[in-house]
C-alpha cells in the first residue's frame, strides 16, 4: 500500500481518522468474502470493509481508519456509509 500522505494527496475524498473508539462491529459472510461493519461512538454511519478471513472484534477497540463517503442504496432508499480503504488498531 501507498504511504498515507501520498494516499490523501491523491486522492480528496480519503479522510483519514485517528483513535477512534468503536462502538459496534459485526462480521457477515457474504460469498466468499467476510463483510464488516463498524460503527464508531460518536458517528451515525457505519464503515464497511470486507476481509477474506473473520477477524477479532473490534468492540471497544481503538482505532486508526482511512475511508471515503459514499451512498448504499437499500430498499429504494440512499443511505451514506463510509467505505474503508485501511483500518489498524491504534
């Protein structure tokens, strides 16, 4: 991967955000990818990523995301997520 400052150079919608503590994180299969979702205290809108493998929880963790906004369509119905290109534990 890129280093982050030529990440966000590049591109302007990447946000990057540091120590944030996670609230919920749910794990789904979908394929044969896992898709994840977390939300973060303080935040509305989930993050989703998707991993090969399961991963640990993240519940109550703190960490170190790099994401962009983006718009899921369910239902007929826009709703924002934010789509995370890399996320750590801080």
């Amino acid at each position: 991967m890129k280093p982050l400052k030529k990440l966000l150079v590049e591109n302007e919608k990447l946000v990057h955000s540091r120590m944030q503590k996670v609230e919920s994180h749910v794990q789904r299969q979908m394929g044969n990818w896992i898709q994840n979702t977390v939300l973060l205290i303080d935040c509305d809108v989930p993050f989703k990523y998707k991993r090969q493998k399961m991963y640990q929880s993240l519940k109550g963790a703190r960490v170190d995301l790099i994401y962009y906004p983006d718009t899921e369509q369910v239902a007929g119905f826009d709703f924002e997520v934010m789509n995370v290109i890399k996320i750590n534990r801080s």
